[in-house]
C-alpha cells in the first residue's frame, strides 16, 4: 500500500499482500534453464565470465545435456583458463557433433594444455572442410607461424581457391599478413582482391594502405587520388600517406575531418599528437605538450600491493607461459602472450594481482592534471573506469620487442613489470635500458626520426599508466637474465627477460 496515498484497500486485497510480503525469499519459483540461458549471454556480453560460468552451471544442473549451454559453458571455460575447458567441449561435441565453432574450441583447448600438435590436426580438418571459417583459419595460421614456417599464411591461400567466391577469406588474409607487419604481401593480396571484388571498395583503401605502409609511395598515391571512398578509415589512412610524404597540412586536414565525426577516436588523436610535434609553429608544439606532456599523464607508481603478491602472480605466469607463443595480428615480436582475458581467469593469485591494479589506478587518477573536456583522457578524469582486456607478455633474449602501436579501444594503456632484465650486453645499452618502454615514438612505417617523449626503465613492482593516444613500443632485448632468474639457474623453466601484464582502462555508464 502507498504511504499517504489516501485510498483505502479492501481487507481481501490487504490479506494477499501480508502473505506476498510474508513469502519467504527462497520460496519463490527458481529460474527456469532458459532464463539461466539468457543471463550467462547477457554476462558474458557484459565481460562478466565468472557470472556466466555461475548461470550455465545452473541451467546445466537442469538440462544437463542441453546443446546451446554445453557449447556456450565449454566456450567460457575457455575464456576463463578453466582447466577441465578440453573436456567440456569433448562433452558438448557428444551432443553436437557436427559443430564447427566447437571443433575449433577443442582444437584452442589443446593448445592452452601444450598438445600444439593435436590442436594443429583439428584445426587443420576444420579449414578443409569449412574454408569460409575465418576464425579457424586465423587460429591455423597463427600455430604455424608459432611454429616458424614461411609459408604460414598457407590456409588462407589454400581456402580461397576453394571457395573464390567469399571476399572475407581474403581480407582475413591481408589482416594476418599486415599484423605482423608483412605490408608488402599485404598489399599483393588487397590488390588481387581488388580485381575479384571490384564492387568492394574497401580493398582498394586496403591496397593503398599497405602500399604506402611498404614504401611504394607513388601506388599508394595513385589509388587514393581515384578512391571515391569517404570515410573515417579512409581519412585515417590517407592522413599517414601524406605524413610519409611529408604533407603535414595535407594530414592535418583529414584528420580534423576524421575527429569532427568521430571526437572520442584514440587513433585519430594519435596521429594529430604526431602532426603537431612535427609542425615548428608555436601553437602546435603547445597543442602537442597539452596532449601528451602534462605533468601525470604519463606515471610509473609502485604497485599499492601486498608483498606476495607479485611474487605469487609471477609464479603463475611462468606456468602460463610455457604453453603460449607469439600470437597473430599483436604487437609482439617474438617471446610469448598470453590467451584470453587474463582477469577473467579464477586462480587467486591473479585476482589478488587485479584487485592492487585497481587500488593502483585509482592512485593515479589522484595525480592526474585537472578535468578538461577537450581532451581525450582528461575529460573522463572523473567518470568510472574499469579494466577492458588483460593479458601478460614475456620478452626474451634475441630481440624479442614490442613493436611502436597503441590501442585503439582503451582511455589509458599500461604495463605491470613482475619481472625485469638484470643485465645487457653493450649493443643493446647503447640503444637504451633492453625492454625498455618508450613512449611517442611514432610506428616504423611513418618513416619519421622523432624521439620518444619518455623512456620507462621497467622497475619489478612497478606499474606504468599512460594515454592510449601514445604510441609505445620497447627497445629489443639481446642477452639478458630476469631478476627472477637470480639464484634459479637450475630451473630451466624460470623466465628470462621481462614479464609483464598489461590492460586497457575504458570507461563505463555508472549502473541505474
């Protein structure tokens, strides 16, 4: 009844709502299995795995050989770095045999538990039978160039000539060529879709991309000066094209163009970072120390944990690294990454790590300048922040690096070092401190001599918060030793080099 309402209601309908506000709360009916269903796709979609896992169980203690929730609680088991995932996705192809999507889950399941083999013969078996499968044959690709074979991009050759009428076979293609920066295959392949697709205007754009990207200029040049296309992408490209060419007015256009439909793009704002340290005006050059150099941007704090903590989330790590490689379409160079989200993961000893990261951030913000709405971090200073992505890298010995990128998704970028070099050779000082993070160093392809804005020597313990408009990358390593490795040389599996774990910040709605 309404306090104050001023309506009275009859004894009959007083009576029925005693008895539902009596009703004990365990009382009421459970969740059907279909509502169970529908909260684990709404978790999952939301990033919330450890919620969907809790749902899919439920659903699955009610039907327990229903084929969506099998298929849908192997996937997350997946995600989550669950140890049984192989054998949830054994028992979901019992249901549903025919299954593409879940032959390839157990094909990625092998490989988390060390058979690269047996994950490579399932993969294999998908991408002849179903060469339209993007994913399984972006998943086949990258266990063979984890093996160090030339010819690793194979499958996709192999699969468009078996269905030459699929154009997404192709730019799948060009995308793993050009993630590992192979621009000028990149550029034969969009060029050679170009002429089976002509109604497909994104492969010229493609083509002219990574033309440039390889240093073919004038190709590049060409196809742009015919593109019709106009779009954000388009912009983008083009706006690297005229840096290369030395067209920094040209650039500037376009990108301007670009951040009047889309203000909030972390590509977008990275570029004119670089624009503006290449103009030798006055106001550009304040523009550029406004973006990037403000004193809090960019921090090395000293992780807000307990003392076990690094140590016991580095233990875990060296165990998780074992079975990783260097992945596809990142901006690894050699060492290892690696799967999944690493916070979704249920092992305490990464939560406990997540758990000092937010504690960490939340410092940081405490040191950033002041709320500016024309700028692209500091406008949210003051909104909420989550993680969105997490993974851990190690770089080794032989000139494992990270090569100069950003992430195009996240407000700030990061790196956590749990491990760190404890020596170099003369070569690789000479070039800065061997996994080192710079930071504003523009991407080899621009073919541009700026310097970094900042070198971060990695400091174990230490985390280093930056805007994701920076582009950062790490100077290579050649003969080192972790100071985990100190004391630990009878132990073949310590890890060498720099551990590290790194994430996206983003921001989210505050909930209703």
């Amino acid at each position: 009844m309404a306090y104050g309402s001023g309506h009275a209601e009859s004894s009959g309908q007083m009576e029925g709502n005693r008895a539902s506000m009596a009703e004990p709360q365990d009382q009421r009916s459970p969740p059907t299995p279909e509502a169970l269903l529908e909260t684990a796709i709404r978790a999952r979609d939301q990033g919330d795995l450890a919620r969907a896992a809790e749902a899919l169980d439920g659903a699955l203690s009610a039907t327990p050989r229903a084929p969506v929730a099998l298929r849908l609680r192997a996937r997350v088991a997946l995600e989550r770095g669950e140890g049984d995932a192989l054998a949830r996705f054994d028992a979901a192809l019992r249901t549903d045999p025919g299954n593409a999507d879940l032959h390839l889950g157990k094909a990625q399941a092998l490989d988390v538990v060390g058979d690269a083999k047996g994950a490579r013969i399932v993969a294999q078996q998908i991408a002849q039978q179903a060469p339209g499968f993007i994913a399984a044959l972006t998943f086949l690709t990258g266990l063979r160039l984890a093996d160090g074979e030339a010819d690793f991009a194979a499958p996709f050759a192999e699969a468009a000539a078996k269905a030459p009428q699929d154009p997404n076979i192709l730019a799948a293609w060009i995308d793993a060529l050009a993630g590992i920066e192979r621009f000028a295959e990149a550029a034969e392949i969009a060029a050679k879709a170009r002429r089976l697709f002509a109604q497909e205007p994104h492969f010229a754009l493609l083509e002219a991309t990574y033309a440039g990207s390889s240093g073919d200029w004038r190709r590049a040049d060409a196809i742009y000066a015919k593109l019709a296309t106009q779009s954000v992408p388009r912009w983008l490209a083009e706006a690297r094209h005229h840096i290369r060419a030395g067209d920094i007015g040209a650039a500037a256009t376009l990108l301007d163009k670009a951040l009047a439909i889309a203000p909030k793009d972390i590509a977008i704002w990275a570029l004119k970072g670089v624009i503006w340290r290449l103009s030798d005006t006055a106001e550009a050059q304040e523009r550029a120390r406004w973006l990037h150099e403000q004193a809090g941007l960019v921090q090395l704090r000293p992780l807000l944990a307990g003392p076990d903590v690094v140590e016991h989330a580095r233990e875990r790590l060296e165990d998780l690294h074992k079975t990783t490689g260097t992945p596809l379409n990142q901006s690894v160079r050699g060492g290892s990454q690696t799967r999944g989200v690493l916070f979704q993961r249920p092992e305490p000893a990464l939560a406990a790590l997540h758990e000092a990261i937010h504690t960490t951030l939340e410092a940081y913000r405490a040191q950033l300048p002041p709320t500016d709405l024309a700028h692209p971090l500091l406008a949210e200073r003051d909104t909420p922040w989550k993680l969105a992505g997490s993974w851990s890298v190690r770089l080794k010995a032989g000139g494992d690096h990270h090569a100069a990128h950003i992430h195009p998704s996240g407000l700030i970028s990061s790196a956590l070092y749990l491990a760190v070099p404890s020596g170099a050779d003369a070569a690789s000082e000479a070039d800065g401190p061997p996994g080192a993070l710079e930071l504003g160093r523009p991407p080899a392809d621009l073919g541009l001599e700026l310097a970094p804005l900042a070198t971060l020597r990695p400091q174990e313990g230490y985390l280093a918060l930056f805007p994701s408009t920076l582009y950062h990358g790490t100077i290579a390593f050649r003969g080192l030793r972790s100071s985990a490795d100190q004391g630990a040389t009878q132990n073949a599996d310590r890890v060498t080099g720099r551990l590290s774990v790194a994430f996206d910040v983003i921001t989210y709605p505050a909930q209703v």
